[in-house]
C-alpha cells in the first residue's frame, strides 16, 4: 500500500508518509544515465515526482501557502527530467506500433526508423549529462524533502481533500473538453497531465472509500495509459518529419501508419474520458463522501465489536 492511504491512520500523517516515501525513492533512482535501465530509472522518478504533485494538489487548502511554492519546484525537477523520459517512451511507442503493423513493407521501414529514435534517446541522454539534470533535479527534491516533516495540515478527515478533488476532476473534464474541440498534440498533453493527476488522487484515497472506486481506478488508469502512448506517438510524429534522412516517399508511408495510429487512440481516449467524465466534478465528490463515510462507519463499527468472553459454569 505504498501510494494509498492508510484507513486507520489519519490523513495528514498518511499523506506525509506517502510524500515522505515517494521523494526518497524518487532521488535513488537518478543516479545514472545512457543505458534502458537507467532511463528507466528516470521515467520512474519523474512519475514519482507527479505523484507527490497529484498528493499535494489533494490537499492544496490545508498546505496553505507552502503549496505554492512547492508545486513550483517540483514542477521544474519534473522538466528537467522530462527529455530523457520523452527519449525512451518513443522507442517504446514505435515498438508497440511495429506490433500492430500488418503491412510488411511498412514494418522495414518502421524497423529503420527505430535506429533514428534510439540515435534520439542517445542524444537526449548526452544532453542531460552535459546540462548536469539529474544532480540539479535530485538537490530539488532533497530540499524540499526536508520540508515535509514541518507541514501543519489543517481541517480534518474527508475536508481534507474533498476541494483538492474537486479542483482535479474539474481540471481533467474542461481539458478533455479542450481536446475533443481542438484536437491538437498540445490540448491531448495537457488532457493528459490533469487525468494522471486525477487518478493518482484517487488511487490514494481508494482504501479510504472501501474499494469502492477500484473501477473508475481502472478506468482512470486506462485512459492515462491512452493519453500516454498518444503524446510518445505525437512526439514520434515530430521527430520523423524532421530529422530521419529517407526519401519522401518513405517518410510519407511511415507518417500515414503513425497517423492511422493516433486516429486510433483518440478514439479510444473519447469513448473512455466520454464514461469517466460524464459527471460533474461536484456530483463525483458527492459519490466518493458518501463511501468515504460509510468506510468509516462500518470500520468504527467492527472496532466496536468486542469478542464475548465465555461464563465459566
């Protein structure tokens, strides 16, 4: 139960915790780069970093102006990261979409461009050892880590987080909105940002609402992977028209597979962000209160229950 709340312990010591957990392993994970694992190793950190972002977010009005401040930080860590984790998500992409391919010209020709984005990763990687990014984004974490154990979280139990919620769920359904109107790379990003987020909060606060919401959980998750493999395929889009040196002829075929592919996820991103999102943000909270509450009751209630001892005769 690394990233959930805790149902018997009180959600300011759990968020502390979970913050707390989330920073050290996010800063022993920055340690090397040039090879899968190590970029790896990046792509973890900086999702551990969006994980503190999405906990922090949840209980924005009870940090009170230290939020702020610290949102900022790991917002420019979560950046300083981000080529490195873009690098190795496009091969990755690529890859996935060589599985779906059917047409065996095309796959040779997906097959040779994969050797231009590993080139890409390499670079990236060399890039970010030149620019010092990972001792830069660790010594941010670290200090504001040190920060943790001094928060004083105000209000108590489901206030706690209800308005960080709320803020988060609405965020996600107006940039869906965004995107289904203007379907561009950039409002599918920034969709894609306030779902993680959103399901990221409800991973968290699950155990406290009974299992309940494993569902929309799954949902959620889907969604975020969608959205994931759309950006790495947006970003893939990019690099192939501009740096592979094929003919003209080749790179039209390899755009024509990547954008029947895009075709695909957003279609697939509507249909899921469509059921997820049907309902209003207020409404949503409703729903998880009233499971947070009933989780509460019945567990007080089984403390209650003392075990009868048996009368001697």
């Amino acid at each position: 139960m690394a990233f959930r709340l805790k149902p018997d312990q009180s959600v300011a010591t759990e968020v502390k915790r979970i913050v707390g957990r989330q920073f050290e392993r996010a800063v022993a994970e920055l340690t090397t780069l040039g090879d899968p694992q190590s970029d790896a190793a990046v792509h973890r950190a900086r999702r551990r970093v969006k994980k503190i972002r999405a906990a922090i977010r949840l209980v924005r009005e009870a940090l009170g102006d230290s939020f702020k401040p610290l949102d900022k930080q790991l917002r420019r860590s979560a950046r300083l990261l981000a080529p490195v984790a873009d690098g190795q998500g496009v091969v990755q992409a690529l890859d996935r979409l060589a599985e779906t391919c059917q047409d065996v010209s095309a796959f040779a020709g997906l097959a040779s461009f994969r050797a231009a984005l590993v080139e890409y990763e390499r670079r990236a990687d060399r890039q970010a050892s030149a620019q010092r990014v990972l001792e830069r984004a660790s010594a941010i974490l670290r200090e504001q880590h040190t920060q943790v154990n001094g928060w004083r979280l105000k209000r108590a139990g489901f206030r706690r987080v209800s308005q960080g919620l709320e803020d988060t769920c609405r965020r996600a359904r107006r940039a869906m909105l965004s995107a289904f109107a203007h379907q561009t790379a950039e409002n599918f990003h920034a969709w894609r940002r306030r779902v993680k987020a959103h399901w990221f909060q409800v991973r968290l606060i699950e155990p406290r609402c009974g299992n309940r919401l494993a569902a929309y959980e799954r949902r959620l998750e889907a969604l975020d992977d969608c959205l994931g493999e759309y950006h790495d395929v947006a970003l893939m889009r990019t690099i192939l028209s501009a740096e592979t040196p094929v003919s003209r002829d080749e790179t039209a075929r390899r755009l024509r597979l990547v954008r029947r592919y895009q075709a695909e996820l957003r279609r697939k991103a509507r249909t899921l962000g469509a059921r997820i999102y049907h309902e209003t943000p207020s409404h949503f909270v409703r729903r998880v209160r009233a499971s947070w509450r009933l989780t509460t009751v019945l567990r007080h209630a089984r403390s209650a229950q003392l075990p009868r001892k048996a009368h001697r005769c």
